[in-house]
C-alpha cells in the first residue's frame, strides 16, 4: 500500500518501535492493539480529511524508500560495522 501512497492505519502490540517509525515519518496513524476507539478515530480522520490522506500517503511511500527499500537493506548492511561470518 505504501508504494500506491496511501497513509498506513495500523494496531500494532505494545512496545513495537514500527510506531514510532510510522509517527515520527508523519506516514500514518498507529495504535496499540486493544485500543478500538482510538483506531477507529484514526481511520475518520483518514475519511474525512483528502489532505491529510495525501500528505501522509506521500510519507508512507518516501519512508518505505528510505528504511525498506532493497537499496536501504544492502546500505545498512554495508555500513554495519558487524563482521558477516561464513
């Protein structure tokens, strides 16, 4: 979804650092599992607000270029200053 730019509504469990990720990218809205109202808050708030919905899609998309794409990978990977093992 994040290469189509569309904004990331997500429930992820307590603790996990993805939302973090997500909010400090402004891609989306995250909330913690459990939290109904609060997801389905975000989700209105995606609805009504086109804006928003582009402007956290355009986030979403970039992010995802930035930390998941194949290019980042083999860039961390190359830049880790862990020894591979073989």
């Amino acid at each position: 979804m994040m290469v189509q730019n569309i904004p990331i509504l997500g429930s992820v469990n307590e603790g996990n650092d993805l939302k973090q990720t997500i909010e400090n990218h402004k891609a989306g809205f995250v909330s913690i599992n459990g939290e109904d109202e609060l997801f389905c808050q975000n989700a209105f708030k995606l609805l009504k607000d086109g804006s928003l919905r582009l402007k956290m899609g355009n986030s979403a998309s970039k992010m995802l270029k930035e930390l998941f794409s194949v290019e980042a990978a083999a860039e961390n990977i190359l830049n880790s200053s862990g020894e591979i093992k073989s």
